[in-house]
C-alpha cells in the first residue's frame, strides 16, 4: 500500500459521532418520501459534496439518475423533462457556484410553472460564511423565485429528524406542483465523513409515507354568472396563451364552440394542434390584427383569456388598444399574468375548472351573433393560405418557412420545442394549425435565448416521442454544453437549426435605424462559428438544408436516425426582413382584396335588395 | 419603403412624454460619473432592453467596451479584467434570465474580493411582475452576494434624478472598490422608446462629477502592541493565504525577516514569484506539514495569517491540530475568512497598514530563536528539491510536472491563471518560487471550476502582459463559450489543458474506495469530447504534449504565437493518483531522511560535547 500521508490530498477523516448507518438514513428518508410522492426522475451534477444525494439515488433503482456535467444546461434539461412528464424532477448539484448556476432554469421554472425539485448539497452550518471552500450564502439563494426554500438541518441521528426530512420532502414535490406550480429549494448541509462504508441490515428511516392531498380550485359561483352574463350573444374571443404542458384542447373549443367564439390560439397553448376541434381555432391573428380593414371591424365586446400573454405583440396592442373590451382573464390565485393591464375581471380558477362550468350553463341560443366565427374563420383561411403562398412564391431560403415544413414533418405524437426570439414568432405567423397530437412548447416564461437546447434535450429525455428543436444560432451557442448529453444518454433528438450568424431579431426593431452606426456589432453580433463543427464535437450529424423548399423530408429522414439530427438553415438577417415584409405583405394585401370583395359583395347584395 | 404593417415584430411606437434627449441625457449622467469614477472597461451582451446603455458605451470613445454572447462567461471576463487591472468593471446585459447568468460571477466577485459594477436592463415598473416577456423579478436578486444594490427610477427628465443618477454612480464605483472590494448592483429601468434619433446640441447631464475619498484602515495601536508582544522572539510563521491582485509582497517578507519567521507563501498569495525577498518564503508546506517527523517539531507558537485561508488541507489541518498556537488573522471590517475556527485574535485591519506598523516597531532583538528560520528553509529547500527529482525521475506524462515546466516557460510580467480542483492543488505543491514577476491567480472564493477559462480571456484583455491558464478538461467544457472572446477580441492566450476525461481529483477521495460501484459514472464522469476538436471550433491553434517533460519549450512557443494556443496534456486518472503518491513519497523519504542526518549530527555534535 503507498504511504497514505503521501496523498496530496488526504486529510484525517474524524469517525463520525453519529451511529452507523444514520447519515445515510436521513437521506433515505427524505429521498424514499419524493419516490412516494411521484418523482421518479434526478438530474445530478458531479461534486463531492453531494455524495450523500448522489449515491442514495445512483444505487436505488427506482430513480432513473441522469448525469450532467454543466449544471446550467443540467436546470433546463430537468425543467425540459418535467414539462414533458407533468411531474416534478429532483436536481441535485454541490455547494458553491454550481447552486448559482441553477438560478436561469429556476427562475424560468417559476416563470413557466414547471415543477422542479432544486436540492442543492451544503456545507455544514459551522463553515459558512467563514471563508471555507466551495460554501456561499445557499440559504434561500433563489429568492423569489421559488414557491418554497428550506434549509435542513444536519443528519444528528434523531428519529424526529428522519420524520421530518419525509414531511419537508413530501411538501416540496406538492408545493411544486400546486398551482401554480413551480421551483422548491431544499439546502442539504452534510458533514465529513460524506460517505461511510455500507451497513448490513440498515433501520429504516423512522416514520411513515406522507401523502398530500391537492385542493381542489373551482371558480367562484358569483363569478361564473358574471362571466355567462358578459359572454352570452356577444362578439367574443377566446385567447389561449401559452402554457406549459397545454392548456385542456377540447374543453377550450367547445367552450368557444358554444359561444360562437373563434380561439385565438398561440402555438404554446396546445391548440394549434391536435385531435380536438380545430374548425373554431384560428392562427392567423398576428396578421389579421395588423391589417386595418379587419382590426377596425372585429374588435370584439368580450374576450376570455386562458394561459399567459399570447406571444404576438400584434394581438396584444390591438386588444390594448380597445379598452372598451370585456377583458376576462383566468389565472389562479396568487398570479397575475396581465401585462398590458386591460383586464376588467380576473377570475380566480383554472381553465379547466372554468371551461367546465361554463359548458354546464351554455345553452343553444348563447352564441354570438350569426357569422362572428364565421368571419374570423374565413379571413383566417385566406390569410393562412396567402402566408403559404407567398412562401411558396420564394425561391431563396426564408426562415419563415421552417414551420411550414415542420408541419409537414412533425408525426403524431411529436414534441416541438421552439426558441426564443424569432423561432417563436416565425412560428406563430407561419405554423398552420395540426390535426395531428403534436405537443408544442417554448420558455415563454422569461423568454430568453439561453436553455433552450437543453429544454429540448430534457423532452427527448422523456421517452414519450420524437422530439424536434427549431432554434436560432445564438441560442444554439448560448447552451452548446447541452448538447452534450444527447449522446451521453443515448438520447434521440432532431434540430432544425436556422443560423443567420448572429441576432436576427434585432433587425426588426428600432435600434437597426436608429443606431445604424453601431447595429451590426453590438445588436447584430456575427458569432463567425462554423456549426458544423459544434455538432460534429458533439458527435451529432450536420446536414445543410439546401434551396428554397423541401426540408420537410430531410426533417422526416432525420427522424429516423438516431441520437443527434442536426439540419442547418442559412440564411442571411437583412435579407430575413424583407423577406418577412414580403410574405406578410402579400398576405395582408389577400386579406385586404378578400374583404374588400366580400363589402363589395355585400354592397352589391344591399343594393340589390334596396333596387 | 416596405409596409411598416407587415413587419411581424413591428408595434406602435408611442412618443416619449420625455423632452428629447432627457432619457439619454439621465443615462449619460450615470456613466459619465462612472468615467469620473475611474471605470473605463465594460463588458456587454447583446439585448434590446439594455439599448439605452448599450449605445453610450459604444458610441463614447472614452469606453473601451467588450462584447460577450454568453452572460455567464461575460461575468467571469469581466472578473478576470477587474482583477487584473485593480480596478471596476461594469457589466451590462439586457433584462430577464441574462441578468440571473450574472449570479456565478457575482459570487465569485463578492469572496475573491473583485470590483464588479452590475448594471442589468430591467423593466419600468408598470411591467413588473405582470407575465411581461423577458421580465423577472431583479430587484435586488443578487441577494447577500452583493455589497450593495439599487433600483433606478425610470427617466422622468427631471434634473433631481440627473442629479440623483451621479451620486448613485459615484457610489456603486466607491463601494465596489472599498475593502472589502466587491460587486455592486444597479438595475436599470428602461421604457421604450428605448433609442431616439440624436439631438442636436445636447445639454449636458444636471448636476457634477463626485468625487468619494476612500477612508483609511489602519489597525488599532493597542492591537499592534498587543501582536508584537505575542510575536517577539517566538517561534512563529507568517502564513500568506490566496489575495486576488497578490498581498504586499515586500512588506511581508521584510516583516518575516524581521521576525526570523518563515512565510509560507500559497501560490495565489503573490508571495510565490517576484522581485522581494524570496529566501525567507517556504512553499513545500503541503508536503512539510504531512512529514511526522517534522509536523511534530516544527509547531509555531504563534501564526499571523494574511489573506485567505491557505488552499493546502494538509497545512490547514497542521495548523488545526494544535489549538495552543496563538493565531493572528489579519482582515478588515466585516469580514470572517476562518474555516477552521482555529483565530485567537482578528486583527482588523488590511495587509498593508498592520506589516507597516509592524516594521516601525520591530527590532533586531525581535526575531524568533537562531535555527528556526533556516530550520523551515533547509527542510524546504530538500523538500523542493526532492519534488522535481521525483518528477524528473518519471518517464511518463505526470500532471505534477506542468506546474515544474512552466515555471521554466513563464517570462517576467506574465500572468499564469490557475483553475481550481487539481491545478491549483498540484501548483500549490509543485511550482518552486520564482524570482520573476509572475502573478499567479485563481478563483479561490467559491472554488468552483466554472467560469474559470473567462476569468483568463479577461486577464488577456487587459493587455499586461502574457497570460496563460492552466486548467482541466472538465473545467474547460464548463466555460466553453468563454473562449469565443479570444478569437472574437483578437487577444492572445496559451492554455496548458490537462486532459483526464474527466474529475481527477475526486480519485483522491473516499468516494473512489468507498462507492467504487458508482464512482466511474458519477465522479469519474468521463466526457469522451474530442478536445483538439473543441479548439478548432473556437479557431484555436492545438498542440498535443508528448512524453514526460520538455513542454516549457511548448509554452515559450505558443506565447510567441498570436490568437488561442492550446497545449494538450493527456493523462488518466487513476495512473495519476498513483504518480502524485510515488512523486510526493519520494519528496516525504527525501525530507525525512534528512531529517533523520540532521538529528544524528546534532546527536553526535551533543555527544562530542559531553564527552
């Protein structure tokens, strides 16, 4: 054996006070108590210090343990796969600056309302705030941005101790889950000896399995005849915005059904596209609503609104531009997702709970007057199929093509996940609404660029489907390190990476005018990377989409190939702009001419009856 | 001209119930006082919301302004700079998740003691915490990590805010420069319209520079006379801890001359390399203090502590074992670097002031008994010698030797930056004292192996000279993004990467014997990335290190090179506990047979006398 003392690193391990076994105990507490209350998966980064979390979850195994070597990435990819399995993910990381590299998928989780179980180990009380390795100030370091934080105590061998870590451990998985659900933080401090050689016949931990009854949130009675009362015979909308995991499809369009609302759907809400009834969706609305000849006449009395704040600022400044509007937004208790403060009642329920009651009262003579849906319904298919044709009249690479051809692609049973920035919003205008089950999710939370692959890499994760990424460079760069666990878990994911070279979006906005002198270095921001490299580094394949159209069978072929699927799209972010102007214009221009035939036509018929 | 309608992202631009000019003008105010205030560099990400103090840095040419694409390596390079310059650096990022990628740095700013000026895009108030885009509570959000923080108001175009804008300028500069130095946060509100077309001829910012006179800390005299009293004629050790920017290095070793003490000087402390009195510095204390047969003689009666606690465990534990040593901890106001819970007295003071009361009083009768300082220095002078003989005994890569080569390679004025985990620890051990100016620095705050490749970008950046880090491979992927700015800036930087694929330090600890059915997946983490690869994406120039010594000609080479320089050191993990044990056992038989030689002459000496 080498001399011990010739170890550079060894120091004198002091035998623990506490009993054997009972460090460990604790831990198995409060870990068997989450498996009871549901979680099933943990996302861990390496470190010492969380040896106690690491080992009871990498030997148990009933955890499916998934390793990640950045823990920023590893926050959004638990976030990513506890949106797609609707149930909370542990993550477990050391002390130190790891914990903080939590705080972007913490505070998007809280944001988008994703249960997550952020566990992060500590240092003992005696070595905090003294200058010790790897410690800062962990105690409650996420702020407002979880629901709840709690920092345990030290393992002292107690059974009050191991009963309570089950009570703390069966409060957080609920608490992440009420709604609005959300992040929990829980503060492990463990002292040397970390580990301990295992103990035959280990106790049990002390006390008993936890369980947790949710509530139940049902609107107020008062509340729902008011609604009735503001919605019946009106010209109304609804307005699904997005929300994590979807809002419940065909509760939502019967309910529109019902009242002869059209449902103004936002890709994240979960009615773009699936197997409820998608005759009263309508998805062209970021168009319609700029267009004055349709945004002066259908300015409707009532809206309701499920979900957040749709994505489109069109739809939203029109609205706010109407404060004569009925504005009813649905939100449970404690939220308050209204940022153009138009709301005139915030009904306190969630959608569910809402569109049921409303369905039990609306009877057959509640719907707005005869041709409201109508018109939204048909300015919406001449819009959609011009957006689609002035697509198809390019015959150069436009970004706004890639939803096309991801509806084209995308099987039953898919996941969508879309960036930030102007994947969102490309896929807002151009994705037609699916009669195929195809899950749609973003980070609308915070809506920043950084996470995003890793989100996508979570939903892969999941194991519930094909998992599509449309994304933009820099948010491709931004997580480059998530990328890395697709190969390392075996993972299957397809991207459709649209690279202009930097930050295309900022082309739209005032600053490239304005600030013409200094745009294209400090908003324009070419990255000068060559992608093909960054996939093959992570041991993915690179395929350049070529021409102007046809990428949906690369995207389908894809699809078929296992682990990393990168498909690159180059395009060019001046040009993108008046591309945009172009299709969206020609698509304004049909909605125009349309309206313009249809008052003729009703002109003509008024005419007719007054000869 | 396209239709403005048909822009997808456009939305009405209400005009400004400012004055033009009032918005800039509030902005200009702020950092203009910064200029006042001595910050010159800042260092930006890309966003639209932070436009307003975007386009002042990029357009004064008095800023000298760094672009980042991603925040949390921004933070880190802002670090790295600030550190090396001595000086405050302000980071800008936009609104949302960008502003939490901030946190790792912010921490590791606040306990490296590094000043940081914060200024995160926020925002206006009516948009807070109402489901707004890119819009997260940053009120405060760096919660304890920061020495102060504060909410602007919006522009209202009045001067008292002007006026107000400077004073809270002055100060965030003033106090992340006073001890201890620190990062300070500003959130800056913004409402749109976020730019204006230039004003002709306009005012100037309400109000005048500020100027803050820092206060000078100088110990209590009582303290003093009570610290020479406990050090004259004892036995004693001045124990040199890790300071960013290095402790007064001539002050303190002309202090332990004095004393006849030796400084045992850690490598983040500036007392390894330089231009002062090199011979009473002692840097094989790892390796001393695990020597039985020394550790049992050589306890001091009295320790003065400057900087933080030592990185060496092996000292810390010494020094620990032995509660009847007198301990001096020598820091200022508010602070409690003292893992170890060992102080008898904290001097409050900082390094500076207490050596130079220290030397007004000391005289030549003051200094420790004859013997114990060259005692210290021959056991060290052996112990050193018989590290690089082990070394160069090896006929394999061994990672102990790269610190031996490049203090071959390192010129005068270089600066080498060290990550955490192995490097610093085998630096620590293995890099003999220089008599070169050569600043060694670390990220010894938090510890943590992130952000740590930015840290170096930004010491390059400051352009004073050579920088080279030495850095594993998992600490290098964790920062990956960091080095798009060498390339991106045209700076230089030489990386020596040690290459383990994977945690080589955690072989070092229990969890490698005690958990050896986990430990490869959840310690030993191998990440199979092709590193040669990693460098070119980031066009990088990769060099693989071949056989057991000879790279100092390597890293002379890649310093002559311009751009990335890359050398590659392949090793395994396991081999390389080996190695550590076998190179540090040498050094240890080494120590103690010359020890052994040394009593038997004082023996046969004492005989001769008796006899």
């Amino acid at each position: 054996m080498p001399e011990p003392s010739a170890n550079p690193l060894a120091s004198p391990q002091y035998p623990s006070p506490l009993p054997p076994g009972a460090a460990e105990r604790y831990v198995r507490a409060f870990t068997d108590q989450l498996l009871a209350s549901g979680v099933r998966h943990v996302v861990i980064c390496p470190g010492s210090r969380s040896t106690p979390l690491t080992l009871v979850f990498a030997r148990d195994q009933r955890w499916r343990a998934w390793l990640h070597i950045d823990e920023r990435s590893a926050g959004y990819f638990a976030l990513g796969l506890a949106r797609q399995l609707g149930e909370p993910v542990a993550l477990v990381c050391s002390s130190g600056t790891a914990a903080a590299n939590f705080l972007p998928a913490v505070v998007e989780a809280s944001l988008l309302r994703v249960p997550l179980l952020v566990l992060t180990a500590d240092r003992p009380p005696e070595l905090r705030d003294v200058g010790a390795a790897q410690t800062i100030d962990q105690v409650r370091m996420f702020g407002s941005h979880v629901r709840w934080a709690t920092d345990m105590t030290p393992a002292d061998g107690t059974p009050a101790l191991e009963r309570a870590a089950r009570g703390i451990a069966a409060r957080a998985a609920a608490t992440s889950m009420a709604a609005p659900a959300g992040p929990v933080h829980v503060n492990f401090p463990f002292r040397e000896p970390l580990l301990e050689r295992p103990v035959a016949d280990p106790l049990p931990p002390a006390g008993h399995p936890v369980t947790v009854t949710p509530s139940v949130v049902t609107p107020a009675p008062e509340a729902m005849r008011a609604l009735l009362e503001a919605a019946r015979g009106k010209r109304g909308l609804v307005v699904a915005g997005p929300e994590a995991g979807g809002l419940p499809a065909s509760l939502v369009t019967s309910v529109a059904r019902a009242l002869g609302w059209p449902v103004l759907a936002d890709p994240l809400s979960g009615l773009r596209a699936g197997e409820h009834d998608l005759e009263v969706v309508v998805e062209a609305y970021d168009v319609l609503t700029r267009v004055p000849a349709f945004a002066r006449e259908m300015v409707p009395e009532v809206t309701l609104r499920l979900g957040a704040a749709p994505t489109s600022k069109a739809l939203n400044v029109w609205l706010a531009a109407h404060p004569a509007i009925d504005s009813w937004v649905v939100d449970v208790e404690g939220a308050w997702r209204e940022p153009d403060a138009t709301v005139s009642t915030m009904l306190r329920g969630d959608a569910t709970s809402v569109c049921r009651a409303l369905l039990e009262e609306l009877a057959p003579g509640d719907s707005a007057e005869a041709g409201w849906l109508e018109r939204w319904r048909d300015a919406n298919a001449v819009t959609v199929r011009a957006l689609r044709a002035g697509a198809d009249a390019l015959d150069e690479a436009f970004e706004g093509r890639a939803p096309l051809e991801l509806a084209e692609a995308l099987p039953d049973g898919a996941t969508l996940v879309v960036g930030n920035s102007m994947p969102v919003r490309d896929v807002d205008t151009f994705l037609p609404r699916l009669g195929r089950r195809v899950r749609i999710e973003g980070t609308r939370g915070a809506s920043g660029i950084d996470g995003v692959v890793s989100t996508a890499v979570g939903a892969a994760a999941a194991g519930l489907g094909p998992v599509v990424l449309l994304i933009g460079d820099l948010s491709f760069l931004h997580d480059f390190n998530g990328l890395w666990a697709v190969n390392r878990h075996g993972l299957n994911l397809t991207v459709l990476l649209v690279n202009n070279d930097g930050g295309g979006i900022f082309h739209f906005l005032p600053q490239a005018d304005l600030a013409a002198d200094a745009f294209e270095e400090w908003w324009g921001t070419p990255h000068g990377l060559d992608l093909a490299q960054a996939v093959a580094l992570h041991g993915g394949h690179h395929v350049r989409l070529d021409g102007a159209r046809g990428w949906a069978s690369e995207v389908a072929a894809a699809l078929e190939r296992p682990g990393l699927q990168v498909l690159e799209l180059r395009t060019e972010r001046v040009r993108n702009v008046e591309l945009h102007r172009q299709v969206i214009g020609h698509a304004t221009r049909a909605l125009e001419e349309a309206l313009a035939g249809r008052a003729a036509s009703v002109g003509s018929a008024a005419a007719g009856v007054t000869s």
